[in-house]
C-alpha cells in the first residue's frame, strides 16, 4: 500500500542521515562522554590509586565502565550470586572486562547503579591499545589477568610502569598483588573479538557494533541523532555505514575512541 511505501521510504531516510550523524556529528571534541558517564548526583571524582585503598571485603571498591562502585555493603549481605571470591579478587581495581560476561544477566549493570558512588576523572578513564602502541611507548607494559572462574575470560591488561610506586618498579608485573597494581591500570589490549562475543553487548548499556572489520564501544558515545545507533547492537553495520557514504578519514579520526579491538575470524 501507498501507506507501507512511505513508511519504508521515511525508515529508509531516518538510519541514512543518523548514521550519518553518527560520524560527521562527532568531530566537534567540546561534545564529550561527561554527560552520560556521571549521571545525577553520582559525579565525584575518584582516581584509580583512591579507589586502589578499597580492596578488601570489608571496603570494597570496583571500577566497571569508568563509573566507581561501593560494593561493601553488597558483600556483607551475601547479595552477589557468585559469592565473595570473584568480587575480591578484583577489589580496589577495575573488573570491567569481567564484569560484562555470561556470568551476569541482561540487567546486571542497572541492578549495580544503585552502589555507584562517583567516576573516573577523564583523564584516567580506559582505553584500549594496540599491540603497536604498547610496543612503541616503553612506559606502557601488558599483563594476563588470570581466570576468576570458569565463566570469566582471560582478558589483558596495560599498565603504565611509570605510576607504579618505586619499590615495586624492579618487580615483574606477575608478582604484585592487584592492590600493588590497581593504581597502574590505563586500559586493555585490543585483543581480537569473535562475532558471538560481539553479540552478547547488546544491550543499551553495554552497547557493541561492528564496522569495517572492527569493533567499537558505543555504550557512552552521545549520538547526535538519538538512538538510531542502538538499533543494531552487537551486529555488523558496516553495510549502513556505507551507504551513508562517509569517508574513510571520518573513521579514522572519530573511532579510536571507541575502538575495542579487531573483529576475529569465526
């Protein structure tokens, strides 16, 4: 019917001028992450060496998605489903990588807002590297986080030896504890990501998509053309994004950002 077509036909416009948006919106650098990242009255800043003096089961504090997280009073009410341990492990540190798993359902981050208590300053929020860039900069140093679980995926850290105190900088990474290291953590390698890994950040929260090979974080990216970008969660839209014709040095300039890391073959 005429009614049909011009609803395809206004669909159609919709997703080519947001994921046009998505790109040539971004390039102005005063449109930061701030807004999304410290919502309501959850703004105070805590650096990683502050959150760093919380790591015991008593004063515990976690850092997931660059927001920091008192879970002290979660623990002692035996209210974290997989016991004690797996939280402890990573107290005083930031367990993002672990926490978005198969462990945790759909709802868990919304469940976890009502322990947050402030954010990362921006200038120490994670990144993620390249193998190159770790290679290139001696300060920048990686290690193997170990498994908590049989559920939890070993992922890989990057520290900045530079920021780890003096009596520990003769040490190898592998022998200091979390709460030595915890202070040093600026991001994770960009590790190779498989599709269905992909698709498990589905979720408004916790928000992947593909493009071009690569996969990005779009969690916290204030889209200047609403939601469109969350249409298609955890799937490739390179083929959107190519039909909105943009450039590929729009890519290169707007999506470091958000980069996570290369798509791996499946």
């Amino acid at each position: 019917s005429i009614t049909n077509i011009l609803i395809f036909i206004l669909l159609g416009v919709s997703l080519y001028f947001g994921y046009t948006m998505f790109l040539s919106g971004d390039d102005d650098d005063s449109d930061t992450d701030d807004d999304v990242i410290a919502q309501g009255e959850k703004t105070k800043e805590y650096t990683r060496a502050e959150v760093a003096k919380h790591h015991t089961e008593k004063d515990c504090w976690v850092i997931i998605d660059d927001r920091v997280f008192d879970l002290t009073d979660m623990l002692q009410k035996g209210r974290h489903p997989g016991g004690l341990e797996p939280v402890i492990e990573k107290a005083g540190g930031d367990c993002t990588k672990g926490f978005h798993g198969p462990q945790h359902p759909k709802n868990a981050f919304q469940v976890y807002l009502q322990y947050q208590i402030g954010v990362l300053p921006a200038s120490e929020r994670s990144k993620y590297f390249t193998e190159e860039q770790v290679a290139n900069n001696e300060a920048l140093k990686v290690h193997a986080q170990r498994k908590t679980s049989s559920k939890w995926k070993n992922y890989t850290g990057v520290f900045d030896v530079t920021k780890l105190a003096k009596a520990n900088q003769k040490k190898d990474l592998g022998s200091l504890s979390s709460t030595e290291l915890n202070p040093a953590f600026v991001g994770y390698l960009a590790e190779p990501m498989s599709h269905r890994d992909v698709r498990t950040h589905d979720q408004r929260d916790d928000a992947y998509v593909i493009v071009k090979g690569n996969v990005y974080n779009v969690t916290h990216f204030n889209h200047p053309g609403g939601e469109v970008i969350f249409e298609r969660l955890g799937e490739d839209n390179t083929s959107s994004f190519e039909l909105a014709g943009h450039r590929a040095s729009v890519l290169e300039k707007v999506a470091p950002k958000y980069f996570v890391g290369p798509l791996a073959d499946n």
